[in-house]
C-alpha cells in the first residue's frame, strides 16, 4: 500500500523521469534499511550470547597463516615496581617449595599475566599490591593461578605474549664467584640469568624514547631503548642465544642480531663502534652466553656508506622484537616493545668485564653455565 501511494504521489506532483529517479532513491533506502536492520540482530545476538558487552582489552590482536593462529601485536606496558614484585614472589618461593610441601612456587610469569589480564595490560601503581596479594594465595595453595583465571577470556593471550618477552629471564644457572681466599668457584643458582645490556662500572643516561619520531630515510617511530654512554663502552647479550645478523646497515651502523634459542626474541644492538664494533671471534651462527661481551657503544650509522660515525650522539640502541610466526620477523608485521622498564629492571644483573690490554677486547670476569646453551649444543 505504502509503495503505490509513493508511487501515485509522484506522478501527480513530478514527471516521469522524476518519478523513475524517486524510485531508485526509494529501492536505495530500502536496501540500507534492511542491510543495518541485519547488523542490528547480529549485533544483538552477540550481547546475548555472550552475556553482554565485554570490553576489548588492550593489544588482544591475533592473526593467522593457513589457519594457524598467532599473535599480531603487544604492549608491553609491566611496570619496573610489577616487575620487581612478580620476580621477588618467583625466587623466594622456589626454595620454599622444595623444602616445604606446603608451599607452591609462584611462577612470575603467570603472576604477571593474571593480573595484566584484569587490567587489560596496564599495570597502576595498585597492581604490586594485587600482585603480592595474588602470590599469596598461591604460595599457600588457596588457589593456583589457573583456577583464579578460569573465566577469564583473555588469559591465554597474555600468558603467551608476557611469555615470549620474559621467557628466558629467570631460571636456573651456574656462575663463577670468588671465594675468600681469592679462589674462583662455580656456583648452583636460580634468578635472572638475563643481563642489562651495559657492562658493570660502565655508566650511562636514558629514558623512555620508544615511539619517538625518526626522520632519517623517512619519517618512522623509534622502535628500540638508547642508552647513552661512552665509545667503546663493552655491551653484553642480554640473552643467551645465537648471531642471526651481523654487519653493516644503513640505519643501525655496525648492529648485531642474536636471537633466542626458542625463537621468540631478536636482539637488535645497533650503532657500535666504528673499526672495532664486535668481538673479534663473532660471525653469523656464533652462540652466545648470557652476560658475554658481545660489541662496543660507538655512534655509526645513517649511511649507505659502510663505517662512517653520523649518529650525533654515541649511545647503543637496543630492541627487541617478538616472533611468534616466522612471517613476521621482516615487514610490516614486525612486534617491537618497549624495552624501557626492561632496562631498569636488568640493572639488578650487570656483568663484570675486564680488559685485555693485548688484544683491547674486554670479557666478562665471571663465567656463566646456562642450561639453554648446553641444550642448544646438545640438539644441533
């Protein structure tokens, strides 16, 4: 009824070729009507299904590769405080465990990703109470973390993505330590066996610059930490693992690219010194330990040129990006944190260097066993 009568209105008032125009402007509303209507009753079945509007909580990004799932993005955004609490909760607690049945280790990873999850990623100042709060309950087996994030959706996504930052930080490890009587001994450990990436003694300046504008080449974010010092200032792995990259490139000037034995992580050191950037037996494929002496801080870089110093200011540029499909390592579906906080929180781990005056190489004075490097060994 209501489309003859348009119809009839049309042709007392217009002429044919108006009313023909009308009626594709009529077709056209109809089509939109039904096609938000449609939206509509998905969007609804959606609260219904699912209980209600749920907010989405920050960087929950995932992809897939012929149907294999990954994540696409994260913000790291662990407070240094959240840091420091979840790892004081792991090591105390590790011991603990093994001489009282009583008590449960706190793993600090799980720690972190719990509590991340009620924040979606954001870590305020209340989070260290809520996370001692949370250990708690965990170190005396009122609940394990599992059963606290049962109905919690996004659990999984942050426990994977906190892991392929933090995976290779803490665990067991032997390292030298002098004894009394001047002695040099191994010794059983379980804590940080990750390293700030500047040598002890060796002081430097910085603050967080991650996304800060770059305009050399073109106009892009900073995606890395600088840490400001002097040339030749010894830089140590944060990680153990193996030289993926080494050599010369246009915007990192000498770098070196060593990536983690399962994969996750790619350290990316750049701007080294110009002439004498590495260790003398570095190439691509050499492993790596934990707190070795890999490079030198220099400032070359910005040239197509190969050792040329046009980094205004030296400093060592360091990044890390997380891989959790090979698709990603190159391109534009490359994840680079934050690696502020990070910083702060590996000074806890600084290692001691030494130089040789014959060969001007520094090496740490302190060897270290790491369990990752001897699977590595054992498996290649």
């Amino acid at each position: 009824m209501a489309a003859h009568l348009f119809s009839y209105i049309a042709m007392r008032h217009f002429g044919w070729w108006e009313m023909q125009y009308l009626k594709k402007i009529k077709k056209a509303v109809l089509i939109e009507s039904i096609l938000l209507a449609s939206l509509y009753s998905i969007f609804m079945m959606g609260i219904l299904k699912g209980g209600g509007l749920k907010e989405q909580p920050q960087a929950v990004e995932v992809g897939s590769v012929e149907e294999k799932e990954y994540i696409k993005w994260v913000d790291f955004n662990i407070s240094y405080e959240a840091l420091c609490e979840a790892y004081k909760w792991d090591v105390e607690t590790y011991e603990e465990a093994k001489e009282d049945k009583d008590t449960a280790h706190v793993n600090w990873i799980e720690l972190l990703a719990y509590v991340g999850t009620k924040h979606g990623g954001e870590f305020p100042s209340a989070t260290v109470r809520e996370i001692a709060r949370t250990a708690e309950k965990v170190k005396t087996k009122e609940a394990t973390i599992t059963e606290l994030a049962r109905d919690m959706e996004y659990y999984a996504y942050y426990l994977e993505a906190y892991e392929a930052v933090l995976g290779g930080y803490v665990g067991e490890y032997e390292i030298q330590k002098q004894t009394e009587d001047g002695k040099v001994e191994w010794e059983k450990r379980y804590g940080l066996k990750a390293f700030s990436p500047i040598a002890k003694g060796f002081e430097y300046s910085d603050y967080d610059d991650f996304g800060a504008s770059r305009s050399y080449g073109y106009s892009r974010p900073h995606l890395g930490h600088d840490m400001m010092g002097q040339i030749g200032t010894p830089v140590v792995a944060v990680e153990s693992g193996y030289v993926e990259a080494i050599g010369w490139n246009q915007y990192g000037g000498w770098r070196l690219g060593i990536r983690s034995f399962d994969g996750k992580r790619y350290y990316y050191y750049a701007h080294l010194r110009q002439n004498f950037p590495y260790c003398k037996e570095l190439e691509e494929g050499s492993v790596v330990t934990a707190g070795q002496v890999i490079g030198y801080m220099g400032h070359t870089g910005y040239s197509k040129t190969e050792n040329v110093n046009n980094i205004k200011v030296v400093h060592l540029h360091w990044g890390l990006q997380l891989i959790f499909d090979e698709s990603q390592k190159e391109g534009n579906n490359e994840i680079w944190i934050d690696c502020y906080n990070l910083s702060r929180f590996l000074y806890k781990n600084r290692s001691e260097t030494a130089k040789n005056e014959e060969t001007k190489e520094w090496y740490r004075v302190y060897d270290m066993k790491d369990p990752a490097v001897e699977e590595f060994l054992k498996d290649k």
